[in-house]
C-alpha cells in the first residue's frame, strides 16, 4: 500500500489506480500516515483533525471516521486491517518509504549527505518528483495547515539545494528559468534571489542579477519594511564591484 499526502491524500495499491478517500476519511489517514507504522492516541487525532472546534462527540466521531476509512481501505484495494485499534489509538500499518513525504525527507536527507554534486542533484531531484502539489489539500484544521507550512520549508529548502547542486555543475543557463520561476512563487525569499544572482552572474548576466536584487530590496522595503540581509548584500556590493555599469542599483 502506498500513501500520497502531497497534492489530494490517496492511497494506491500496486496495478491499481490511486484512489482518494472522501471527507473526514482522507483527513484521519493523512493523520496516520504522518507518522506511520506507530500507534497514535485518540486525543492526538481529535486535536489533528478538528483543533478547537469539536464535534460533539469526539470520540464517536473519530470512531466513526476509523470504520470509514478502513472501508476506503478494502475498496481502494488494500488490506481494511492495515488500520490497527490499539490501546487508546489508531495505527497504520505501513512502511515510512511507501508515505510520499517520508519518501521524500530520506531523499532529501540522501543527497544532503552526498558530497558529490552530480549524486546530490540527481537525488534532489528524484526527491523533488514526489513533491506535488500542496501537502494534504482540502485538509482543513490548525495542524493540517501547520504540516503544510512545513513541508513548503523542506520542499523549498530541496529546491535551494538542487539549485546550489547544479549551479556547482556549471549548469547556469539551464537554472535560471527555474529559479525565476520560484521568485515567483517566493517574491521576497533571499535565499532564493541570491541563489539567482549567483545563477545569472556565472552566466554572464550580471546587470541582469543586479537588476533581481533590486527587485528583492523594494519589496522587501514595501511589503515587510526590512532591508536585504548581509549575505544577499554582500553578494550585491561584490556584483557592484566587478560590474562597470552605470545607474546600477545601490
């Protein structure tokens, strides 16, 4: 059995088409499979599932969303009885690599622990493909938008370090698409800009890098009322330096 929490939940079972649990049932196992293989209290998933704002009865409800989703389990092909009752708790029993986000952090955690470039993006990037979509959408509750919140960070930290990766590689050119794009989707990242920077200065472009550090620093200015910090400033004065332009930013 396979666990997908990146993107809609669902689970898939080898020759089969992915199915996707509806409702309460979809939230309970992406509340399971978080940690899977363990058994899980009863008030921890109460608090996962529905935070402060509680059924009635809590206890019932989440009995009710267990029988749901071991239902959702036999239909979607899996065993029903990989939904273990133990002391207090629910357990799931399934292998962390066969849950895509566990998949992914022992990737992830793979190509940090490579000291090879080629190895650590191929790895980056091989993680990079399981993390689709937002984590556990229409999940709905204070936890489920914390995991989310979460595992943005460890995408983005990926993102950066496949980037830092290939541009060690000389692959300028082929990066900077790529990170603009993810300018977009994080305007005001300095990790990111500077990654870009560094992208677009190797290759060859650096008034074009001084230009994305202007960017940073007015909405940087505007939206959060800061300054650039020193490593995306240092990486400006050293562009500065080395770029005879006139009416560069400064």
């Amino acid at each position: 059995m396979r666990v997908r929490l990146w993107g809609t939940v669902a689970l898939g079972v080898d020759g089969r088409p992915d199915s996707f649990p509806a409702g309460r049932a979809a939230d309970l196992l992406a509340c399971l499979a978080w940690q899977p293989d363990e058994l899980v209290r009863d008030e921890v998933l109460i608090e996962r599932m529905w935070g402060e704002e509680l059924p009635e009865d809590p206890r019932d409800a989440l009995y009710t969303c267990a029988k749901r989703l071991r239902r959702a389990l036999g239909e979607g092909g899996a065993d029903p009885g990989a939904l273990v009752r133990g002391r207090a708790g629910y357990a799931l029993r399934a292998a962390p690599e066969r849950v895509d986000v566990h998949h992914f952090r022992r990737l992830a955690r793979a190509a940090g622990e490579t000291g090879e470039p080629a190895a650590r993006a191929f790895l980056y990037g091989r993680a990079l493909g399981v993390a689709h979509g937002a984590p556990m959408a229409g999940f709905d509750s204070p936890w489920a938008e914390r995991a989310r919140q979460a595992l943005h960070r460890e995408r983005l930290a990926a993102q950066l370090a496949n980037g830092s990766a290939w541009l060690v590689m000389g692959c300028h050119r082929e990066l900077i698409a790529e990170l603009t794009e993810l300018t977009v989707e994080h305007p005001w990242n300095e990790a990111v800009s500077g990654l870009l920077m560094d992208a677009l200065e190797k290759a060859g472009q650096p008034n074009e890098a001084l230009a994305e550090f202007a960017r940073v620093r007015e909405g940087l200015a505007r939206h959060l009322g800061v300054a650039p910090g020193p490593a995306l400033h240092a990486r400006f004065e050293r562009l500065l330096a080395a770029t005879p332009v006139r009416g560069a930013a400064a």
